[in-house]
C-alpha cells in the first residue's frame, strides 16, 4: 500500500471541534445579552448537567481543568515541597498548578498494559494525583486520590459514569467531547471540598451576591469560567454529548479488538469497563526501531493519519526537572514514551469516524500485520 485510498482521505480534514449547533449559538447569544458573563446561571447549569450526566453530587466550574487541578490541590491542603505522588508518563498540564505551588513531584512508574497509575509507595503527608489516561480509568481508590478525569468523560464502570464516586477534574477545550473556547469542573462527593472550591475560584470571597475585601477568608484566585463558554458546555451536556460519547465508547471498542486480534499493543480495559476513548493508542512496544517505523510508515501511506502525544516521560520533562524527587525507576513509562502513539488527528479523532471509515482502518491494520 503506497497511496492512501480516497475512502479515508477525509480523514486529515478538520471535524472537530464541531461546527455549534442552533442550540449553542442560541445559548451563547444569551449569555452575551444577558451582559452577565461570569458567576451567573449558565454556569450554575453547566454545574448540574455535570452532575447529572456523571452522578456526582457537586460540581464547581472554572476556567479551565488546570485551574480546576490547581484549585482541588490547594483545597487538599498543598504546599510548598508537600510531596505529590503523579505517574511518569502523561500530560505535563496534569501537573502544572503542583508546579506552580512548588510541590516535590514523586514519579512512579505505570502499568505497561494500561499506562495508568500503579499503587505508590505509602508517603505520610503526601497527596496523590492521577490521570485516567485516554479514556481507561486508573485502578486506584478513587475516594483516596485525585483524579485527573479530561479525558474520561463519558467512560462508564459497571453502567455508572467514573466521575460517580471521588473527586475528579474535567476539561472542556476544544480536543475534548464536550467543547468549547476552554472550560473545566471539578466534580466530588465532599460537600465540604465543594464549599472551598468554590471560594478559591472566586479571589477566596466567601460565597455570596456581592463581592468586597472583608467577605474574602482566604487565599484565592481569579478562577471563574466565562459565562459563553459555560452556556456552551451546558447545551452540550444535555444535547450532544450522549451521542458523541457513545461513539467514542463504540469505535474505540471497535478498533481496539483489532489491535488485540493483530498483536499490537493497546490499553487494556478492565472488566465491566466501556471507556469513552479520548485517544487510540497502539505501537510495537520492545520491538526494534525499524520494525516500529515501518509500522507507522505503512499506517501513513494507507491513509490513516497519526499523532504524537506524551513522547517525553514526565521525570525528564525540562520544565519539571527541579520539582522532582530523586531520579525514578520508570522503564514501562520510558517505553511507552518512545514506542506508542495515536491513531487519528486531534482535529480528525477517532470518534468522528464513519462506521465504513473504521471498519477500513481496522481492515489496513490487519493487512499491514500480515505483511509488517
């Protein structure tokens, strides 16, 4: 196979985000007249969708799942060189508030199926954060640790939404299900938790109608989301989403029962487990390199387009180097790091795939394994 067939030639258009929809414009036209554009009631709705749609009982919106990370740390009680136990291999955003306050980052390595978290050492007086990496839920006590959830939005367990139980951060820009300029929430079963978070997004004023300096009890920050992007993320929530989270649980599906079928690896998913698969994430793990640019090679020429994401292992990330601990042991998060990659394009991901588009790109992994 040298040329890319004209049926996945779309496939290196732009499809998402998508182009909003009359609700959403609608929604946003609203918000824009209403002339309220923070702490008003389309962000109060986004905050019950994402209640309903994850059954958590509370959900606090800000500007973005960093902050949202940032704000849940600092509630936790984070600060300067309080130890943080975080996987080696992720997004460095995850960690860029731990940063911010100046944490001491304890990298641990991952599970080499999943690349998810594996149970760190016990540390007193350390907190623990944590990505669902892609879509496939980390196996740790979701009460006892928290949990960066931006790319598990509508994964579910057992029939329940992995945002049920816990405290766990979202984020709503433009890669993800639900879109928009940016966005993110923190959703938990910790009234009290809730209550604070909700103050530090807020300069730290204590909740209210009006904000002065005597109603402000703590330290805080200018977290509050935009009024637009939340009258967004709230049409989204009870409109679109199901369906689009449904497709990503279905292609993901999908394509990795070929990965396995072939011999390519793919993240393993845990019984009763239906992740709505943020990324499709395959490779030749402990191959040679030829054999592992051969592979994306071919993928290339036949048509179906690949991306990069989380080359460089955390622990030996430039930009954390002085917030870590003492050089870790990370072999299945090295290796992971320099022998996997993404199926599809951010702005092409596999959720927006035809059901003829999948079934085309699982037929041209077979066929290159036959012959790889």
């Amino acid at each position: 196979m040298t040329t890319a067939p004209a049926d996945l030639a779309r496939l290196r258009e732009r499809r998402w985000p998508p182009t909003p929809t009359t609700s959403q414009t609608h929604a946003v036209e609203m918000a824009m007249y209403s002339r309220v554009w923070t702490s008003g009631r389309y962000t109060q709705a986004a905050e019950e969708a994402l209640q309903e749609v994850t059954g958590a009982p509370h959900a606090v919106a800000f500007q973005s799942c960093t902050a949202a990370i940032h704000a849940t740390l600092l509630a936790h009680g984070a600060y300067q060189i309080m130890p943080l136990h975080t996987p080696a291999f992720g997004f460095a955003g995850t960690l860029t508030g731990a940063a911010h306050i100046g944490m001491r980052l304890l990298y641990h390595d991952v599970d080499p199926d999943t690349g998810n978290s594996v149970d760190p050492a016990p540390s007193p007086y350390a907190l623990v954060l944590t990505p669902d990496l892609h879509g496939v839920p980390h196996a740790l006590p979701r009460r006892s640790v928290i949990t960066d959830a931006c790319q598990s939005l509508g994964t579910l367990v057992d029939g329940r939404h992995v945002g049920a139980r816990g405290t766990s951060c979202w984020s709503f820009s433009a890669t993800k299900l639900v879109s928009a300029p940016d966005g993110g929430a923190v959703t938990t079963d910790d009234e009290a938790l809730a209550r604070v978070l909700r103050q530090l997004r807020d300069y730290g004023a204590e909740p209210g109608e009006h904000r002065a300096n005597a109603l402000i009890t703590r330290p805080g920050h200018n977290w509050r989301p935009s009024e637009l992007s939340m009258a967004m993320v709230a049409d989204q929530l009870t409109d679109t989403f199901p369906a689009h989270a449904a497709r990503a649980r279905d292609v993901g599906a999908r394509v990795r029962e070929t990965l396995a079928d072939v011999g390519l690896w793919h993240q393993r998913v845990p019984a009763g487990t239906h992740p709505a698969f943020h990324k499709i994430r395959t490779g030749l793990p402990g191959e040679s390199r030829a054999r592992q640019k051969a592979l994306r090679e071919l993928l290339e020429n036949a048509g179906v387009p690949t991306h990069d994401w989380g080359t460089v292992p955390l622990p030996t990330h430039p930009t954390f180097h002085a917030h870590r601990g003492d050089e870790p042991h990370v072999p299945a998060a090295a290796t992971l790091a320099a022998s996997t990659f993404c199926l599809g394009t951010e702005l092409c991901p596999p959720w927006t795939w035809t059901d003829e588009e999948t079934d085309l790109v699982c037929t041209i992994l077979e066929m290159i394994m036959e012959s790889l």
